[in-house]
C-alpha cells in the first residue's frame, strides 16, 4: 500500500506525489495537496494581480545579467534549438562579422547585433548576418533566381 496523507483543505486522502515537497514538514510534504495550492495561488494572484508582477519587476532589476542571459537562451532555444554555446561557436568561426557584407558585430548597434540566418522552408540554420543583409534575403524570399535577376538589373544600370 502507498503511503499518503490526508489534505487539510479538500479533506481528501491522497498518495504523497499528490502533495508538494516541505522540508520543515514531519513527514517533509506540504499539508495541502497540489491541486489545492494551485488554486489557492490562482485565488490569490486574482486578487493582487500586480503581486507577482512587483515580484517579477523586482528580480529582473537586481539581476539584470541573469535576466539577459535567460532571456537569450530560451529565444534561440525555442526559436532556431540553438544552445548559447552553439552561438558563441558560430561568433567563433565567423570572426564576429557578418557571413555576406562582413561588418564586424561591434560597429552594429547595441541591440541590433548579428541575426540568425535560416531556410525558412527547412529550419535549417545558415549563418549570422547583419539586419540589412538578412532583411535583403527575406525580401527577395531566399529565391535564387530572383537573387540573379537582381544581380543582372545592377548591372545593367551600373
């Protein structure tokens, strides 16, 4: 028979991976079950809704490099599944410059650094590139014919 306990709000007997963990508590879980503190924590956000938001605030303010760098691993992660130290390599091998127009990654501005080149039709990542030149291949639809066509019209009225 599994071990369980009874929780204090809804009164129902429960296994004890229903109740979060509490290290001061006897038995070390929580008195109320995880359903329970869920909604009561629901309860309670509704009711001081700029609660958490202060808590929130407060952190990113005291930990502003945490917060970046948090902030960076989880957009390339879910964006492109790249880790950071799979961006720093990129960095590596191309020198901080952009692959097509090569400006160095310091003479861009602050915010607007070296981008994430992908086929949109694979997800497959290319390189870095500076905003105009990831910009120029986003409107020409990564078509190469197009590209060539363009190429042909410079020419022409150079």
């Amino acid at each position: 028979m599994k071990q369980g306990k009874r929780c204090t709000k809804c009164k129902k007997f429960k296994v004890l991976s229903e109740f979060c963990k509490n290290v001061h508590a006897k038995d070390k879980h929580n008195f109320r079950c995880k359903t329970c503190c869920s909604e009561q924590q629901k309860v309670f956000n509704r009711k001081h809704p700029k609660y958490q938001q202060g808590q929130v605030q407060k952190w990113n303010k005291n930990n502003p490099e945490k917060r970046h760098k948090h902030q960076l691993r989880c957009h390339y992660k879910r964006m492109y599944n790249l880790s950071l130290e799979d961006l720093n390599e990129m960095f590596l091998n191309q020198n901080n410059k952009c692959a097509i127009c090569g400006i160095d990654q310091k003479d861009l501005k602050k915010r607007k650094g070296l981008a994430v080149d992908h086929n949109h039709k694979t997800g497959k990542i290319r390189a870095l590139l500076c905003g105009k030149c990831n910009r120029a291949l986003g409107g020409f639809n990564d078509d190469i014919i197009l590209l060539e066509k363009a190429i042909l019209y410079l020419k022409k009225y150079d």
